[in-house]
C-alpha cells in the first residue's frame, strides 16, 4: 500500500528530537576530529582542492556560524526554506571555500565551539529568525541545515580517512527524511517510489500514479548511498552500475534532480 497522498514538504521535526540528534552529531564530529592523526591532515579530504585540515576546519565553521549569525540583528525579510537554502548552496561555494582555507590555518576544530553552542541555543527560541548565509530562516529550520551539514561532512570524514563514523543514529534518520522531502518538493508527483530503508520512502516524479500493490517505478538505495547522491559526492549512473542503487521502470532515473545540495 502506498503512503497517503501529502502536500510536498519538509515533514514537520520534533525539535527537541532535532536538536538532540545534532548536539549528538556534534559531539562525534568532535571526537572523530580529534582524533585524527594530525601527520594526516595534509591529506586530499575528497572535496576538490580541500586537503582534510581544510574539512575539519569548514565542520568547525558551520557550527561557529550559528553564533555568528543569532548575534546579528533579526532580519525583516521572509524566511527561506529547508528546500530553499538547499538550492542556494552552490552559490556560496567560493565564500565558503575561501573561510574553509581562513579557518585551517588558525588550525580549528569542532572542538572550539560546539559547547559553547549548544550553550547558547538552549537560550534560542525555535521560532526566532535568524540570518543565514543563504537568507534569513526560522532557527528550527536553520539548526535543520546545521544537521544536513553535519551529517554530509561526517561521511566525508569517513571516506577521507576510511574510518567508519559512528552517527548519531536520529540524525541520520532526520537528514535522510529532509533530503527525500526535498527530492519531492523538487520533482513532484507519484509515479516514482524512492525507498531509503528504514528511514524513508517517498513518492515523486510527474506520471501514472499507482492505487495498490507494487509501483511500477521503484528506486531503492541505503542511506549512506542516499546522502552521497544528495551532496553530490556520487553520481547516479555510477551509483545504478554498481549496485548500490536499485532502480526499476521507465520512469525510475532521478539524475534529473540530482545532486539535491547546490
């Protein structure tokens, strides 16, 4: 039986669901960077023309931003969405590349400011507006994006160094749920089912939609496939030729709206 028929959206999240599942994420981002080998942080992270210290630093930055940006004045302007800044990215990517480089020289960590942050947000109120690099967001929304970010930058942790990374599992279950909103407020419709087990199935794609058994297009992948097809970290033909996507029927291809971030 096919999920009930919704409104494209980002699901409502339980905020203190959210921020407990970040502050955890946060906190292993500590760990795992702490631990790193300082001799290996000279080291290609994967990202191009970032070595591993620049990824740690940019992990450091993302969460030094949340205080950076709730100390400027609340903006005026609408609020941006979860999907909206998720489109948006791409457009920061030299800023953020050349902070990335900034940070990795003063050698920060997550280690600097994660604390002190999560200190400070127990202060915030979910529906403040907030700037972000991208726009103005609700602070729930914005710590949404702080999520996504942790998440990715884990498991470009864990490729750069081939060390398994030991997410929170909520976050990942939060971040997985937001990328396939986001994949469905992009390519509307339900002629498609995207399953990301066990955390998520969508239904997108403009089509035929299905009333019962089993949809005549289907993609089915694992989470950590899943997040590296949204960030771009893994396109969708190799991901369909190794194995690691499952994708049945005409109009099972999702490269149209592929990579998610950017």
């Amino acid at each position: 039986m096919p999920p009930a028929a919704r409104t494209p959206g980002i699901r409502p999240i339980d905020p203190a669901r959210l921020r407990a599942a970040l502050f955890a994420e946060w906190r292993a981002l500590v760990e795992f960077t702490d631990a790193i080998d300082p001799a290996r942080r000279s080291e290609p992270s994967g990202l191009e023309g970032w070595a591993l210290a620049d990824l740690v630093a940019h992990v450091g930055g993302g969460v030094e931003a949340v205080s950076r940006w709730l100390a400027l004045p609340t903006p005026s302007d609408k609020p941006i969405t979860v999907e909206q800044w998720a489109g948006g990215t791409a457009a920061a990517a030299e800023a953020i590349a050349l902070m990335a480089a900034e940070l990795s020289e003063k050698g920060v960590t997550p280690a600097d400011y994660v604390e002190d942050t999560v200190k400070l947000l127990a202060e915030t109120s979910d529906t403040r507006i907030t700037v972000t690099r991208v726009g103005p967001m609700r602070v729930a929304d914005m710590l949404v994006t702080r999520l996504v970010e942790a998440v990715v930058h884990a498991d470009d942790l864990e490729r750069a160094t081939g060390t398994a990374f030991p997410h929170d599992r909520q976050a990942l279950a939060i971040v997985t749920r937001v990328l396939a909103d986001v994949l469905a407020v992009r390519a509307p419709g339900h002629s498609v089912e995207v399953r990301i087990p066990p955390f998520a199935v969508v239904q997108c794609v403009e089509g035929p939609k299905h009333t019962r058994g089993t949809p005549p297009n289907v993609v089915e992948t694992d989470v950590r496939t899943w997040l590296r097809l949204a960030a771009g970290r893994l396109t969708w033909v190799s991901a369909v030729d190794d194995g690691t996507v499952r994708a049945g029927g005409e109009r099972a291809d999702l490269s149209p709206w592929l990579p998610l971030l950017g």
